[in-house]
C-alpha cells in the first residue's frame, strides 16, 4: 500500500529553511526518508516508532521515523497518519529534539 504524504505549514518551513540555507545533501536524505515512508510506513530503515512526547495539533497518536542516525544532530521526520487511513501527515521535519 502507497500512502499520499501531505505536509503541515511547520514542516513545509522546514524544507523551505533547509533549501534556503543550500543543504541540499540533507534534502537528498529528506526526500530518500519520505519516499520509504511513503511506500512502507515500517522500513526498517527508517527505525519508525511512537513519539509519546511530541503532540500535534490533531491530537493523533504520532511517530518518529530516521533520516539519519548515530548523526551528531540527526533529523528526524515527525508524523501521524491521516485525515484518511491511506494518508500520513508529516507536521515536522528537524534535528531529533534530545541530540544537538
């Protein structure tokens, strides 16, 4: 199953920012994480797991999925499925909050 990704305004600023500052490299892992997750929400690459200390403004259950790991700083895509069941709302796309 093939899931539509849809992004909140946060996590379009997000990429925006990244484009803005020429991290384009970063942007390459992004767009290579979406894709997994896009196509299989549970890639074993993508290492995705509930986020209990993260909420959004649906109040969905939320998830955490790798674009990086073992990273000084790695980035992490934050998301939770819908409006719809063949649907993930990514509503942020930054460093993992406890790894600076």
């Amino acid at each position: 199953m093939s899931y539509e990704i849809y992004y909140t305004d946060e996590a379009e600023a997000n990429l925006l920012e990244l484009k803005r500052q020429g991290r384009i490299g970063k942007l390459k892992k992004i767009n290579s994480a979406i894709k997994k997750l896009r196509e299989n929400p549970k890639h074993p690459g993508l290492h995705t797991h509930k986020n209990n200390s993260i909420k959004n403004q649906s109040n969905q259950e939320t998830f955490q999925s790798y674009v990086e790991n073992k990273t000084p700083g790695a980035f992490r895509v934050f998301w939770y499925y819908g409006p719809d069941k063949s649907e993930i709302t990514i509503f942020a796309i930054t460093r993992h909050p406890w790894i600076r």
